[in-house]
C-alpha cells in the first residue's frame, strides 16, 4: 500500500470534475437554456409587435417593471432604498405615454415622475434621501424612458382603437424596431459565439471580465451582416443603412451592457436575479435593448431619406 496504489485517485477524481456534459460553457451560460428563453421572449415580442402592438407595449412595460424590481431589491440589499411607488408609478406610465402621445407625453412623464419622486421622499425621513432620490430619478431615466424609445415609432405609425394594424399590415415603424431588435440579439449571439471561443483580450477588466475585443470584433461583424440583409430586404433601404445602424447598435448595446456591469460591481452582485434561466435576471437582458432604442430611434430619424 505504497504511494503508486493511491497515485490513481485524484486523476479518477479530477477526470470527473471534467464539464463534459455542462451545459454552462467559458462565458458562464447554460446555452441550451438561455437560447430556449432567448427564443422565446423575441417570438413574443415580434409577434406583438408585427400584429398587436398594444400588446407589445404592454410586454415592453412589463420588462421594465421587472427590472425596476430587481434595481430596487439590489438597492435595498446594500442600504439603498428607493421611492419605489413614484418610481414604478413612472415605469408603467412612460412606455404607454411614447405610445399614445409621443415623445413629448414620454418627457412630461419622466419629469413628473422625477418630481414624484422628490415630493414622496421629501414626507419621509431625512436619513439616505439623497442617495434614495439619485437612485430613484436614476432608474427612472436608465429603464423606463430609454426603453420607451421602443414605442415611439408605433406612436407614428397609428392603430385602430383595438391596438390593432390596420388592415393587419405593420408599417415601416414597426419594422424598424424589429430590425434593432434583431441587430440586438445579433451582437449578443455573435459576441458571445466569437468570445467564448476566441477571446483573449478584456475589454473591460475592471468592469467585464469575461467581455473581450474578440467578441466585439464578432458582433459588429455579424450584426453588420444582419443589417444590411434587413436594410435591403426588410426595410428597403441601401445597404451602408443596415451598416450605420449595425455599428451604432453595437455600440450602444456594448456600452448598456458595460453600464450594468458597472452597476452590478458596484452592488457586489453578479446577476440582478435569477429570473431568466440562462440568462439571470431581466436586467441582464434590458441592458442592451435600454441604450440601443434610443440610439436607433435617432439613427432612424438620420437615415430616414436614404
């Protein structure tokens, strides 16, 4: 009983350690899952968007407020307490004002919840205001005004009392946010695709660890590709259209997902929730979609006479 009987052990044990059959693969995900859910929310999406659009605002309202909740929970966690009545009172308004009355009814509404929040904390205690009236105007602009971008190309394009399309066809508006949409999930898909497998490089080491140049490289260059097919067979458009919203769709997504890192290290945690399987909370998802719909509505007013 010598040290050649035991030698064997710990490569048995470390041969089992091996991630065969882990679903979670090097950028942290369990693939299968999050491609199910992935799927999933973009089919409920679309499919509200190309035929029901008030039912699209309403699932656009809904992701906000679940990553409000999240915000406010992670908040609490470390010492933060946020005016979540005015706050989530604002969330569930803003998308539906974008929709109904356009951009100015979504201004007046993020600045009447902005006042909301100062007037509801201003009949509380003293103690934390500050930083629980930064938190509160700071989630109202981060989630719910930015994402209501998503709404406003609707507010133009018009529906029928039922929230319907007329004639059941969905205008250009709507097109235009399937297509940022579409570039959204592009840079997610090929960026994780080319980092998981080929990154080297952290982009943001402080703030993203696993988010490399690589996979940056593969975003643009993949969302690039989808762009210009929708440019030119969706939207009809010249091909350098589908280019310009690519690049500044990447763009913002890759700066809404550093934001949240950001945001996250600074809370101490990793995920706002666990919500989503294989994707983490409803944050985790919103954070690219947040930035890139305001980006894309102003690319969009650019672009228009192409």
């Amino acid at each position: 009983m010598g040290q050649a009987d035991q030698a064997p052990a710990p490569r048995a044990r470390t041969r089992g350690k091996q991630p065969r059959s882990n679903p979670t693969p090097k950028a942290g995900r369990n693939l299968p899952a999050a491609v199910v859910v992935g799927l999933s929310m973009l089919i409920a999406v679309l499919g509200g968007l190309l035929f029901v659009p008030l039912a699209f605002v309403a699932i656009v309202t809904a992701f906000a407020v679940f990553g409000v909740w999240e915000i406010y929970r992670a908040l609490e966690a470390n010492g933060t307490r946020m005016p979540i009545v005015p706050v989530m009172t604002g969330t569930l308004a803003m998308p539906f004002a974008a929709y109904f009355g356009g951009i100015e009814s979504q201004l007046f509404a993020l600045l009447l919840s902005a006042v909301a929040v100062l007037l509801w904390r201003s009949i509380e205690s003293a103690a934390g205001s500050a930083n629980s009236i930064f938190a509160g105007v700071f989630t109202l602009g981060w989630v719910p005004f930015f994402i209501s971008f998503a709404a406003l190309p609707l507010h133009a394009a018009g529906t029928t009392p039922l929230g319907l399309w007329p004639g059941g066809l969905a205008p250009l508006g709507a097109w235009e946010i399937a297509v940022m949409l579409l570039l959204v999930v592009s840079n997610d898909t090929f960026g994780y695709l080319v980092g998981a497998s080929l990154g080297k490089h952290p982009m943001a080491p402080k703030i993203s660890p696993k988010k490399s140049w690589e996979g940056f490289a593969g975003s643009v260059a993949g969302a690039m590709l989808i762009g210009v097919l929708a440019a030119i067979f969706v939207l009809d458009k010249p091909w350098w259209v589908g280019a310009v919203l690519a690049v500044g769709t990447v763009a913002a997504s890759t700066a809404g997902d550093l934001a949240e890192s950001m945001v996250k290290r600074e809370l101490g945690v990793k995920d706002m929730s666990s919500i989503l399987p294989g994707h983490g909370g409803v944050m985790d998802r919103l954070d690219s979609i947040v930035f890139a719909s305001p980006v894309a509505f102003i690319l969009y007013g650019i672009v228009a006479g192409a």
